[in-house]
C-alpha cells in the first residue's frame, strides 16, 4: 500500500470513468461526492505508520512513490493540505448539480485535483510546474466548452499559467545546484527573480492579475470559482514547501519582506478595483485577488518571525475563502438564464425578486472583505496585527484595500434594493438552491462568531502531522 495509490492514482481511474458516464450528470456528481469526501476523512484519520491493520491482515504502508525515477511523497505533514484539497472538491462537486456547469467540470474537475496533488508531493519540485500546467490544460474544456469560441478571459488565463512554467523549471533546475547553501550570489539572485516572476503568473499577482476577471466574465461562475480557489491553494502550498526546503533561501529577510510587498500589493489593487467595479463576476474575480494577497502577507509573516501562528492562519484562512466562493459561485449560477448581464444596472430590484441569492452574494463579498462577524474577520484582523507589528507603514493600505471591496459590496447592495426600471415576472428561487446557500452562510457566521474553536480545530490538525511546533 502506498500513499500515492490512494491520493493520487486511485481519483485518477475514478475520473477517467466519471468522463466515460459524463451524460449521468447527477450520478457523476454523487460518486465525485462519495470519493472526494472519503479521500479527505482518509487523511484525515488514516494512522501516520508504516503499517496499516485491518482486522486480521497487516499492509505495509509506504509515503513515497517512484515513477519514471521520480519520487512522489505524501508525508505526514502533506496530510492537512489532502485534507484541505479532497474536502473542498467535495463540497464543489456536491453542488455541481444545482448550479448546471458544463457536465465535463466534475470528472475534469476530479482529474484536476488529482493533479494538483501530485505537483505539490513530485520531488525534485521543479516537475510540479509541468504538472501545474498539466492541470491547467485539463480545466480548459470545462472553462470553455467544446464547440464553443474560448474567450480572452480563457486564453490570458491559459498564456499566463503556460508563461509561468518555464519561469518555475528554470528557477528549479538552478537550484537544485546548491542544496545545502548558496555560493554566487549573482546566479542565486538570477535564480531568484525567475522563481519570484514565475510564481507571480501563476499567483495573478500585478500586473499579471488581468486574466482572472477576464475569466471571471467570460465563463460559468460556477466552475471559475473552483479554479479559482484550487490553482491558488495549491500553489500556494507548493511554494510552502519549497521554502521548507531551502533553510537558507527561507531565512533570508528579503524573501519574507517580498511576499509581505506583493501581498499587499494584490490586496491594495484588487480594492482599488472592485470599489469600482460594475460587473459582479468580475467582481468576484477581484475578491479572490485581494484573499490570495492576504495568503502572501500570511506566508511572508510566518517566514519572517519564523512563527507557527501564522502558517495556521494561512490554512484557516482557505476554508471562509472556500465558502465565500462556493456561496458567491453558486448563487449566480441561480441568476443564469434570469438575469442577462449581471451588473449593476441589470440587478436593480434583484433584492425583492430572489431575497437568498442577493443575501448570498453580499454576505459573501463581506466576509472576503473581512467584515465583522463573518468567517474572514477574526483572520484578516491576525494577520493585519502581524503587519503592523513587523511593517506598520503599510498595514493602513491593506485595511484601505478591504475597505474597497467592501465599497465595491455596498454599491451591489444598493443596486440589488433600488426600484426596477420595468416589472418581471420570473420564476422564484429554488427550494433546494435556498437550503444550500443558506447552510453555507451559517457556517460563514459561525465560524466568524467562534473563531476561537475555529482556529484550535486548525491548530490541532496541523499538530497531529507535525505541521505546528508545539
């Protein structure tokens, strides 16, 4: 038995049989549920030994994988990150159904994911890039289906992850030259810009964040958010690890001071944006941008003060941006079909005619922004104290840059309660739609009323797999 088998090669057979029954819409929704959902619970709960008992038979257990004379290793400390994966996938594809995407999203979807995981366990990690793009490839057809012209969203999306990997490989095969320390100083500061370059494409950190409200108009709410939230995270994690593994290129000061710059640098911008912002998936493009910039300060706080808190808060902070996505992502999946374009002016009364959906989508927005009482406060609040304590110069621009996008939610809001221009008659939201999103908003106000629980339920995950020091 191997760790590999069950992360990685096993979701792989499930999705290429998921695409052969693609047309069963709803039973590839449930079997993606059921293996996605039984995936996170085995890491989650699976023993970290090298033996695994079941009732009277005894199986070796194995974290590393070769292949092709590469090594795939899922450790005990990759086990959070499984957990954090498999259980957003499964939360996605559980809603598959009622938000209508293109029925390849699920198993390309799942096909995805499986990708992603490898890219995160391959090691030397300068294969991750290859299979970064791999992933990026498979989520075109569901982003753009088949037999329809792919839009500029589509295609900056696929140019700039594609730019991006050589920038990665290149970066990788350098240092791979000097493992245990630097030696010339020169080509490590060459080695280094191309990775920072490299990760900022595929970060979408300025300039190069263009293509995800370009995408965020351009294709189905739905399936959008999932890359949104998936490409991220798993880069993000990717690059965790990375760090982990050069002390020295870790324990650089400049290299905690970048991330805290380009960080809020994303959240600056993306506030800026979305105050004025009319469209609203473009706007939800600008909100994953500005909680990527929160991830970036998070990190950069956690190398920097070499302090464990803020890792944790760096995973916490990916379950409220999961929810407020799949919230936001579902709700105008409700509005297709209904509502031609969805801006500003097309939505004015949209408040009184669907009251879940216009709740859902604002309540959404506010909790990315950090508003009190949601999910993303008590988070956002820890990391703008760890700015200011280490950089108090710019922590002001990050609250400006939330306060902007929650300008940009209160201009929907009043667009959503003003008197429509004509009546319509339009069918009412439904009865299954209206339970999903309003489970979902629970949860967003639970964890922002007990983000004490919240975070030590976090804290003791990542100990149990030697993720936090003690």
């Amino acid at each position: 038995m191997n760790s590999a088998y069950i992360w990685i090669i096993f979701p792989s057979l499930v999705a290429v049989i998921l695409l052969l029954l693609q047309k069963r819409e709803t039973l590839v929704a449930i079997l993606a549920t059921g293996t996605t959902a039984v995936l996170a619970g085995l890491a989650a709960w699976l023993p970290v030994q090298e033996q695994i008992i079941f009732w009277r038979w005894v199986f070796p257990f194995s974290d590393t994988f070769i292949i092709f004379g590469r090594q795939i290793v899922l450790s005990a400390a990759d086990r959070p990150s499984l957990i954090v994966i498999y259980l957003t996938a499964a939360l996605w594809f559980g809603a598959a159904p009622l938000a209508r995407p293109n029925r390849l999203f699920v198993p390309l979807g799942l096909g995805m994911v499986t990708l992603l995981t490898a890219a995160i366990a391959v090691e030397p990690f300068l294969f991750a890039g290859v299979l970064i793009e791999i992933a990026v490839l498979v989520s075109i057809p569901f982003l753009s289906p088949p037999g329809s012209r792919a839009g500029r969203g589509v295609l900056r999306y696929l140019s700039f992850q594609t730019i991006g990997m050589p920038f990665i490989l290149i970066s990788g095969f350098m240092f791979t030259g000097f493992e245990v320390g630097p030696g010339n100083q020169e080509f490590v500061a060459i080695a280094t810009a191309l990775l920072a370059i490299g990760f900022a494409l595929l970060l979408a950190v300025f300039p190069f964040h263009t293509w995800i409200p370009m995408l965020a108009e351009d294709s189905h709410p739905y399936p959008t958010a999932f890359v949104f939230l998936l490409l991220p995270v798993a880069v993000s994690i990717f690059g965790l690890g990375f760090l982990d593994s050069y002390v020295w290129f870790k324990s650089n000061p400049s290299t905690a001071l970048l991330l805290q710059l380009a960080g809020v640098v994303m959240v600056v911008t993306a506030g800026i944006w979305a105050a004025v912002e009319r469209h609203i998936t473009r706007l939800m493009g600008f909100a994953i941008i500005l909680d990527i910039g929160f991830s970036l300060i998070a990190i950069g706080l956690a190398i920097g003060g070499n302090s464990e808190i803020y890792r944790v808060l760096f995973y916490a902070l990916l379950l409220p941006r999961g929810l407020s996505l799949g919230v936001w992502a579902l709700a105008l999946s409700g509005l297709i079909g209904r509502i031609e374009v969805l801006d500003l002016e097309n939505i004015r009364g949209l408040g009184r005619r669907y009251p879940v959906i216009s709740i859902s989508m604002i309540l959404s927005i506010f909790c990315i922004a950090g508003l009190p009482l949601l999910a993303g406060f008590p988070l956002k609040l820890g990391v703008i104290e760890g700015l200011s304590a280490t950089v108090p110069q710019i922590s002001l621009w990050v609250i400006m840059g939330s306060l902007g996008l929650i300008a940009g939610g209160i201009r929907m809001l009043i667009s959503m309660v003003s008197d429509a221009d004509e009546t319509r008659d339009e069918s009412p939201e439904s009865r299954t739609l209206r339970a999903f999103l309003v489970i979902g908003l629970a949860i967003l106000f639970t964890l922002g009323i007990l983000p004490n629980f919240f975070i030590q339920l976090i804290i003791n995950l990542l100990a149990a797999f030697g993720s936090v020091v003690p």
